[in-house]
C-alpha cells in the first residue's frame, strides 16, 4: 500500500494548475461543485487506495483547521 | 392473513414454587420462534412466552436471503416457504427513466436454496408456529408478558402476567428475542444506542395483478415520484411491497392517508386497479446494544441491534443470531462445553452486526443524502455510472444480506492454502451429491445440524473423530459433477470439520489426530 505522496510529482505543475482553472472556467458555483465531485470521484478511483484517499482527506482537514485558526 | 392463538393456563401457574426451565425464550417473532425451534431439535426443553395472541399485523419483514433458508430448511420450513413464497435472484437499478444496471444474486447453479424469496413475515411466523407444535419440547405460552426480570449468577427468574394473573418462572438462560422496543432490555436499563435518520419512508403492500417480473426493482429520481427513491418487490398472492422515500419533513400522520397514498401509487404503477393492503411511515435507526450476552440473558435479533430496511439485513440477521445461539446453548447445558462457549455468541454476532450496521448506514447514506454536497456526491456517481464501471460499483441501494464469515476463536487457523469458495468461518457451500442408493441429495441436508467430520476419499484411511459423525465424499456421498471439488478445493484425503450451524471451524490437506483433537475441543470453547 502506498503513501500519499505529496513532493511534486507533474512535470509542469502550471500547465497542471491551468487545466483544472479552464475546467471551471465561466462555471457557475454549482456546475463547478458538480465538477469538482465527478473529478474527486474519479481520481479516487485512479488512486485506488482507501488508506492514500484517507490521508489526503486528513491533509486538507489539518490545513483547513491551521487556516481557520490564523483566521481568528 | 391473521391468526389467532388463544392464551391457555399453563401448569406452572398452579405451581407454589417458581418452575424451573433449561430455556426460557422470549418473543415469538420469527427469530425467537426460531431459537425455540433450534434448542428443541437439539434436545433441549424450551418454553416460548409471547405477550401477544395473534399474528399477522402487516406484511413486515419480507425478504428472506439464502443463508436464512438453508437454517430455516434444517428447522423444517424452508419447503413451506419456497412453496408459498417469490423465488427471485435478479435487482434493477433505475435512475430516472433509464436502467442504470441488472444484477443477479446467485449466477451458478448447484444450490439448493434461491438466492431469495419474498414472503410476508405472517406467512414466515405461521409455519414456524405449526412447526413448533410438532415438537414436544417446545411450549409456546401466548398471552404471557413479561414484566419482570431478576438476574441471577446460575439463570434468572421472570415474572410474568397472564389474563388470569401473575407468576414467576425460573430459567438457567434467557433468550431476549423481544424486538425493537425489548422488554428484557429495558428492564435491564441497557441502553440501545446508534443513529437516527431523519428521512421518512412510506411503506405500502398493494394488491393487484401486474405485469412486473419477481425481480427487485430500485429508482433513484424515478419520473413519477419526484426527485426521492423507490423500491418495488412482488411478494406472494399478488401482492406488491412499495417503498416510497417522502424526505425528512414528511407528515407522518397525512402521508399514510389514502388520499394522498394513492394517487402517489396510481403514478408509479401506471394504473387504477389496485387496492390498499397496508400502509405505514416509518423512520429507522442503526442501533445496537453495546454488549448481547448479559450474564444469563442473551439478546437476538431486533432485541440486540437494529438496521434500516435496505438491504434485508434485519430478519435475516436475527435468524442467524438464533442459529448462532441455539447450538451453542445445547452444548453448553448438556455439559458438553463450558459456559464460556457464550462469549463466541457475543464476539461472532456483534461482528456480524457491525457489518450489517456499517452496511445499512453506507446504504442509508447513499439513498438519503443529509447535505447539498451529499447529494452532490450521490449524483455525481449516479451520472458517472453510465459512462465508468467503477461509478456503478458505488451505487448503493442497499447492499443485500450475505452471511457473515467469523473471525473466531472457535475457528483453527488454516495452514494449508485454499481456493474454492468455501471460507473458513463462513457457513459451507452447498453442493448437490448423490447417495448410496443413488438418489440426488444436498451436502448442507447430510450435513444437517450436526458436527461433522468431512473427508474425501483417501484408500480407506480417512481419519475419524470419536462421537463425530464422518462423511466420506467420494464414498458415502457422490459428487458426481464435481461442484464439491471445486468449491472447497478438495484434494484426496483433506478434510473439513464442520460445525453445528454448518460453518467451517478447521480444515486440512493431511489431518493429524492431534490436530483434528485439538480442533474439535477449540470448536467447543476448550483452549487449554
């Protein structure tokens, strides 16, 4: 089973970053919710590992915390 | 489809001093009834109280899964049953007006028993009280509540009210198979605890001749009932069983009002020629007791713990709590295992009932999404599973009742490699045989409910296990198609040792006495 691996790993990481903002591009917030979640679900597929999908989950909910508490 | 039992005196209430009992049983609802039935085939003397006189409210529980009918063959109903009942295999799932996919329960053949019927639980009730009167060991006291408890370290004694007064009744074990709102529970003060889904369903059998196949059909979004869920299943004597979501803010009261149930069917059936059989709106929880074995009083079924509908994990669990028990019990009372056996109930159906609790709420969650982005989520895979087979793989309207495979103590760890399907700790696969004279029988009917010992053929030097009944396939039994062979990847000489509730405890391609000893004593709770 793998790690979540979270040192760069797209050759050209802007090109990358640029694809998903023209995914959303001109999007309303809701179509761009309905894609963000057909996205996460097929890239959790691609992973393929319940136990990388979980440490990703665990990742964005500690950033999420450290940033609400610089918030306050 | 009612019927009445009268309550009769029974002569223990003549009786100055409390009478004792092996086996008192509480509840006679299909899994106390069960219970009963269990411990009197194996011997044991066994008193069933109800507190009520009748059964038949409703078609209830309907759905009765392989595993369920291949106990409920061995306690002698499953023929009733498959007589009177809707044998089905193959579930629809729609999402809006288009079919999402087909799935089928049992692809191979080679079993006795379908991969479901669908019975109303009267039905289901009926036969198990007829076939409990033909068992002298078993009396049912209808009309008998339970009201009081007082636990005892050797049993303990219940108080109970009749029509014509109260008395007091000792017993060595208690069975609490008293239901969602158990008695025994409560008297207990053991809390029951889990979640609660705010979501509210409508639940109606209706009467008509239709042109539905026996199949299990489910709709996400269907066009005639906007935006929320429905299940349609056929059930015996033209009767259909609906499900209706209605959301969380539904009135309970209103929504079983015919006025508002029928036109909703009218639009789903695409007809007006049908009638009401029974209506009820309902809300579920997943809850369950922390602990189901409580000195002497051990708790089953819907007593114990307490699933949503989806996915028939309800009766079908608790009839496997019943058989998981009984034959436990009868050891243990006939000195033939020690007390502690029970400790294996409590570990191997508190399993069991996790897996059906994390089943029926990943169910719940799919069908009744609590958030925007839930149901983001749930679309998202919804649209997804036309185009990716791994979307459909996702869609979850409810995950069907399968046995559990036990992690036991009660199990000797393989140390040989398998394939096949047979699991060690699962209940065996069946597979059809030919006896000595010839004739077609099952394996799981020669199994029966006893401890067997099962080789295959060897050159007359199977290994035996004193007071263990031996099958030899190959030699006692045919597996002229070779559907043993495969399913439990037998090689000449290997064998099985089964246990009372025809689960696998142990298995080897070359049995020693020692290890099979040993095998045998770790099957009765013996680890030293």
């Amino acid at each position: 089973m793998a790690e979540l691996e979270t040192e760069g790993r797209l050759p050209d990481p802007d090109a990358a970053y640029r694809s998903l903002i023209e995914a959303h591009r001109g999007l309303s917030d809701e179509d761009s919710a309905a894609l963000n979640t057909r996205l996460v679900l097929i890239l959790a597929n691609h992973i393929g590992d319940a136990q990388v999908l979980a440490a990703a989950i665990a990742l964005v909910k500690k950033a999420l915390s450290q940033h609400a508490v610089r918030q306050t | 489809m009612s019927a009445s039992f009268p309550y009769c005196r029974s002569r223990d209430q003549d009786r100055q001093e409390p009478v004792h009992h092996p086996v008192v049983v509480v509840g006679a609802g299909p899994v106390g009834l069960c219970a009963a039935i269990d411990l009197a085939q194996r011997g044991v003397p066994v008193v069933l109280l109800d507190d009520g006189d009748c059964i038949g409210e409703g078609s209830r529980g309907i759905c009765y899964a392989k595993r369920t009918l291949e106990i409920l063959d061995r306690l002698g109903v499953a023929e009733a049953c498959l007589e009177k009942g809707v044998t089905w295999k193959v579930g629809k799932v729609f999402f809006r007006d288009e079919l999402l996919y087909g799935f089928d329960l049992l692809p191979e053949d080679g079993h006795k028993m379908p991969a479901f019927i669908n019975l109303q639980q009267y039905y289901l009730e009926r036969f198990l009280v007829q076939r409990a009167g033909e068992l002298p060991n078993l009396e049912i006291r209808w009309g008998n509540r339970v009201a009081g408890l007082e636990p005892r370290n050797d049993g303990a004694r219940l108080t109970v009210q009749t029509p014509d007064g109260g008395y007091a009744v000792d017993a060595s074990w208690v069975v609490a198979a008293d239901g969602a709102r158990s008695t025994l529970r409560r008297l207990l003060n053991l809390p029951f605890v889990g979640e609660v889904f705010e979501e509210r369903f409508l639940i109606a059998d209706v009467k008509m001749v239709g042109d539905f196949p026996p199949e299990r059909w489910f709709w996400f979004e269907p066009p005639f009932h906007g935006g929320h869920s429905a299940l349609l299943h056929k059930q015996p004597d033209d009767v259909w069983r609906i499900d209706l979501q209605l959301g969380a803010d539904a009135d309970p009261i209103a929504e079983q009002a015919p006025e508002r149930v029928i036109p909703r069917l009218r639009q789903m059936l695409g007809k007006d020629d049908f009638s009401l059989e029974w209506v009820s709106v309902y809300r579920f929880q997943c809850r369950r007791l922390e602990r189901f074995v409580h000195g002497r009083v051990v708790f089953v079924g819907d007593a114990a713990h307490q699933v949503s509908p989806f996915g028939a994990r309800g009766a079908n669990s608790g009839i496997q709590d019943a058989e998981n028990l009984a034959w436990k019990l009868a050891l243990v009372l006939n000195g033939a295992a020690p007390d502690s056996l029970i400790e294996t109930y409590e570990i191997e159906r508190s399993a069991a009932a996790d897996e059906n609790i994390g089943h029926s709420t990943r169910s719940t969650d799919f069908i009744a999404p609590r958030s925007a982005q839930e149901l983001r989520f749930r679309d998202a895979v919804l649209s997804l599973a036309r185009e990716a087979p791994f979307a459909k793989r996702m869609v979850n309207s409810g995950r069907l009742s399968l046995p559990s495979t036990y992690e036991s103590p009660l199990s000797t760890a393989d140390r040989d490699t398998w394939g096949g399907t047979a699991r060690l700790g699962a209940p065996l696969p069946d597979a059809p045989l030919v006896d000595g004279h010839g004739s077609a029988t099952w394996l799981l009917d020669a199994i029966g409910g006893d401890e067997v010992l099962l080789c295959t053929e060897a050159d007359g030097v199977e290994p035996e296990m004193p007071g263990l009944k031996r099958i030899i396939i190959g030699r006692d039994l045919i597996d002229r198609n070779g559907h043993f062979a495969r399913r439990f990847d037998a090689s000449p000489g290997a064998a099985y040792l089964v246990r009372p509730d025809q689960h696998l405890a142990a298995r080897w391609r070359t049995p020693g006495t020692a290890s099979l000893t040993a095998a045998g004593r770790r099957m009765h709770g013996i680890w030293t």
